[in-house]
C-alpha cells in the first residue's frame, strides 16, 4: 500500500494539533505528529528527488531504442542509419 506524502503530512498536523490542545498527557502523540510530519517531509523530497530523474532514463532509454538496432548475424548494436555492421561487416539492410 502505498500512502502519498501529503496524506501523512495532513495526518501528523492533525494529529500534533489534536494532541497540543488536549494537553500534557497526550504530549507523546504530539511528539508522533511531529514525527508523521517529518517523514511526510521527507516522503515529498524523496519523491521530488527521485522522479524527474526516473522520467529522464525512461526517455533515454526510448530514444536509444528508437536509434539502434542489433545486428541479425552477430549481435552487434548498430544505429539505424549503418548500411553495414561495424563490428563483422555484413550488410544490415
Ligand atoms: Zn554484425
């Protein structure tokens, strides 16, 4: 199951709030909202990190796919452009 970062940021307010207004002996849930807020935080810059960084080896990985091709007599990659394979000199197309 996978819980978005802002569920868990609203979650830790709620809850710190919550906690902060019923007092002193509910001062270890404010402390876990705190706690949820933090990892919500962290949560989002995960995300933030990581996905555009994902989005772009995608895209590379489509334009190589696009531009190259293998060699049917020895397996060599070859662009698409190449009349001939580099690699055993057979013709390609
Ligand atoms: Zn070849």
């Amino acid at each position: 199951m996978k819980i978005p970062a802002l569920v868990w940021l609203m979650l830790g307010i709620l809850l710190t709030v919550v906690s902060y207004y019923l007092g002193d002996e509910f001062v270890l849930f404010f402390y876990a909202g705190l706690l949820i807020i933090a990892l919500g935080v962290f949560k989002l810059i995960l995300s933030y990190v990581f996905s555009p960084k994902e989005t772009i080896i995608e895209k590379k990985a489509v334009q190589q796919k696009d531009h190259y091709s293998k060699c049917r007599h020895c397996n060599n990659i070859t662009r698409k452009i190449d009349y001939y394979c580099s690699m055993c000199g057979k013709q390609l197309r």
